[in-house]
C-alpha cells in the first residue's frame, strides 16, 4: 500500500512525533493507538483488503493512522482466515525486538467496523530521499546498487531491477527473513522524516512453510552483517521458550508459527548468510511494486 497522494498528510500532534519512532514507541503513542477514538475519513482503494485512513483522539493527544478491519480481510488460501491483523501486529513485535524500528507503531484494537489492526501513519518528508528501486538498461547494478532480476518492460525488451545498497534496506532484507514475508513490494517501503525507512503491510508473514517473496534480494549469499548477527542472537533468546518475544507472539500466532520464526532465526545464524531463494516458491512478488 502506498500513500495516496490526494490525501493530506496531517502528523502526531501529541505525545510524540513519527521521527522519534526509532527510539521505540512511547506508551503514550500506544495508549492513542490502543483507545483512542477512531473516526473513518476515507478508504485507501489500491489496496486489497479494507484500509480506512482515520483520526484517532484520546484527551489530548491526536493522530492519523491506518485501521485495518479483520472483516475486510479477502480469504487466502495459504494463511487461516481472519489472521492478517494479528500478523500485522506480530510483525511490529518483531521489529520493536530488533531494535531497529522498521514498522510503524501497530496495536491490535476494536474499531467502527470490528477487530482489527491500527497503525501509525507516516507523512512522507517534505525533501523526497535518494531512489531505492530503479530499472537500468544495463547487465550489472551500478556502484552502490544491487541486482534483483530482469524483468520485461515492453516490446521484447528487458531491464535489469534494481535496489539500493542501502543499510536500512539491508536490515529490513534480514527482518522479512525471521517473520517469512511473502509479499515485500516497493510499495510497502515508506521514507520517513530525518531519514527514516519503514514497512508496511505485513499480513502475509509468520507462515511456517517458506514463503519468502520481496524484491530484497541483492545481498542474497552474502554474508550478514556483525551488527545483524548482533540481533539475531538476541532474538533466538526472546524467541525461546519462556522469552518475552514468544510470549509477545504466542498471543498472535499459532505455536507451529512461533516455533518457525525462532528455527528461521537460528537458520540464519547457523548459515551466518542472507537468505538466497529457495525455488520452492515464486522469489519476487506480483506486481512488484
């Protein structure tokens, strides 16, 4: 899902602002996010399933988020029906864990149209970054780039995707490999004030079969990063039994789910590599963007 343009950006007006995120949600953001009052300005259409952009309120706090309803939810044939917010919110967990801060604040709450998940919006910043995804009419990415695949552009012609070397891509590459993100698009990839990378969109991760698909695969083999190992060591201890990450996820998935997050985790390290595609399953979304 990508920000629609013709809607008006408007930011936290009060406990905290989108900037501050990397330091980890306040309470108070939470509480907002939790019990504040919802009021529905519109429906982000491009989506697939229902997502109403709102106003949400509590004493004097005000924000816009994004409110995900479990009844707008399209059925899957590979994840159970009704679980997407949950996914969502577990996806956030993950992310807080990390320390890394890659998913905006996500709370599981009623809403207007039921249960589902509610999220933090996030203004685009006034001064558009660098380009994270490109096509070049080229065989190899150029310096400071990393190769994806080819893809056809029209007319039997090809050209050659690719992404960023960037370290915020790159640790967003090695979250979607603990939760399994089967649907990592450019645009579920949000630019945030001083800097910031987010993603959104996270309802289809934490399956337990392989189902990796994003268009993050130019560090695939490589080795991962120390600071990247740093992390994943301190997940596969919350991620244990009896660690305060399991429990977090117990509440949101299934105990197989839980149980394949902390082995993907372990798997990593083991290798002590990115992920490369398993050829079980299609690598790159569709569409991709």
């Amino acid at each position: 899902m990508s920000a629609p343009e013709r809607i008006p950006p408007r930011g936290v007006s009060a406990p905290e602002s989108p900037a501050a995120l990397g330091r980890g949600a306040s309470p108070q953001l939470l509480t907002l996010l939790t019990e504040g009052e919802l009021t529905v300005r519109g429906q982000i259409r491009e989506a697939s399933n229902a997502v109403l952009l709102c106003d949400v309120a509590y004493e004097d706090a005000s924000a816009v988020c994004v409110y995900k309803p479990v009844a707008g939810e399209r059925p899957l044939w590979d994840f159970p029906d009704g679980t997407l917010a949950e996914r969502e919110v577990a996806a956030y967990a993950v992310s807080e864990a990390t320390g890394w801060g890659l998913v905006p604040p996500t709370v599981l709450r009623e809403g207007p149209y039921g249960t589902g998940m509610c999220q933090l919006w996030i203004d685009a910043p006034e001064e558009p970054g660098p380009e994270l995804l490109a096509l070049v009419d080229a065989e190899e990415p150029g310096e400071g780039w990393k190769a994806v695949a080819f893809a056809e552009v029209g007319e039997g012609r090809q050209a050659l995707l690719v992404h960023a070397d960037d370290e915020r891509l790159r640790r967003l590459a090695v979250l979607d490999a603990v939760i399994n993100n089967a649907d990592r698009k450019g645009g579920h990839l949000l630019a945030g004030a001083e800097g910031r990378l987010y993603g959104i969109d996270h309802g289809v991760t934490f399956n337990a079969e392989n189902k990796l698909r994003t268009l993050l695969w130019g560090w695939a083999g490589e080795p991962l990063p120390a600071e990247a190992v740093t992390v994943l060591t301190a997940l596969a201890s919350e991620l244990a039994p009896g660690g305060a990450l399991a429990g977090r996820l117990a509440a949101l998935l299934t105990p197989a789910e839980v149980e394949a997050t902390l082995a993907r985790v372990r798997g990593l390290l083991r290798s002590g590599v990115h992920p490369v595609p398993s050829g079980d399953w299609p690598a790159i979304p569709w569409p991709p963007v």
